[in-house]
C-alpha cells in the first residue's frame, strides 16, 4: 500500500504517478491508433506490427523527445544496414565473386553489419541506440532471408519510420498539454526584490 503515497511511489519506482499514468495513456493511444491502420490497410497487416513495435520504442514516460528521435535513427539505421548486407549475402551466394556455402555467407555478411552498425552509432553519438539498431538489423537479415524480397527491408524502414514519427508525435503532445495544463508564471526578471538580492550577492 506505500505506493499510494505519491512521495513513496517514486521513491520505490523512480517517476511519478502522473508520470505512471501519462505513459500508460500515451501508450494506450498508440496501440489504439495503430489498430486503426489495421482496419484501413488490412493488406499490410505485417508492416503494421512493426509500426507498432517502432513506436512502442519511441514512447518515452518523461515526454523526452531526443530519446524518441534518437531510437527513430537507430531503427533506421538498423534495417538498412541489414538490407546492404542481405544484398551482399544474395551476391555471395551466385557464387560471382567467390564460392562459399551459404551459411558462411551469411556468418560473414552478419559480422560485416554488426561492425558496420556499432561504428555508425559511435560516430554519430548514438551508441546508447546501437542495441535497437542492431535488433531492427538481425530483424530485416532472418525476414529477408525466409521471404528473399528487398521491397521487405524496405517496406521495414518506412514502417519503423512511421511507427517513430508517431511515437514522438505523442511524446510533443503529451509534453505540450502538460506545459499548458501545468504551467506556472514566469518570474519576473526585473523584480525589485529579486534585483535587490542580486545585489546584496555581488557586494
């Protein structure tokens, strides 16, 4: 029962209830949003799974919308780097450039985007997202491998795209009417009495 003590509840959890709350509605609202598409577009019912999943990411408990926007580059950093590298598995596997089996093309193609991934997301300052991208990238290797399309990889690009763009549309939203509902006067920088303490701290 500590819980229902607001100060106790994020003592033990480490967010508010408000916090608590607001996620669970954000996320509610995506999942219900995204359903929706399943009735418009029944025809791509698999890419609206991943819309899902991609925003399910991106929907952060504290509005933070650099975080949402940083999982939108790793998913998509992900998936493409998973489409060059089941490409080259496929140009492997002709037997054009080199003969080898095809579990070794793919061993080698995997260890190629595993690297490739993780020094992409060092040097762009998304290593903390290297985990989604490399996620998003084993996902395009096994589903193109199993379906052998390239218009896969892609159509999970735009899906992981979209799914993004909506979580952090809910994240500026959510953020927004909080700011609005919330928000308290700003303090007036020319207060006399605030000027006067400033004051007294200088001398």
């Amino acid at each position: 029962m500590e819980l229902l003590d607001p100060e106790k509840f994020e003592e033990h959890t480490g967010i508010t209830p408000f916090q608590y709350t607001e996620y669970i509605i954000k996320c509610v609202v995506g999942v219900a949003g995204s359903f929706l598409l399943f009735l418009i577009l029944p025809i791509y019912r698999d890419d609206i799974f991943w819309v899902i999943i991609s925003l399910m990411l991106s929907v952060t408990h504290d509005n933070n919308s650099k975080v949402a926007f940083d999982r939108m580059k790793g998913n998509t950093i992900g998936p493409l780097v998973g489409l060059a590298c089941w490409s080259l598995q496929n140009y492997l596997n002709k037997g054009k450039l080199i003969s080898i089996e095809s579990s070794t093309a793919a061993l080698i193609c995997i260890l190629i985007g595993v690297v490739v991934i993780i020094t992409i997301c060092t040097a762009t300052k998304l290593i903390t997202v290297s985990r989604t991208a490399l996620v998003g990238f084993f996902i395009v290797m096994i589903y193109e491998d199993d379906h052998h399309s390239w218009q896969g990889a892609i159509m999970r690009v735009v899906s992981v795209m979209i799914g993004c763009l909506i979580g952090l549309c809910i994240n500026k939203t959510f953020k927004w009417g909080s700011e609005f509902i919330f928000r308290t006067p700003d303090k007036d920088p020319e207060n006399p009495s605030q000027k006067e303490n400033k004051d007294e701290k200088i001398y």
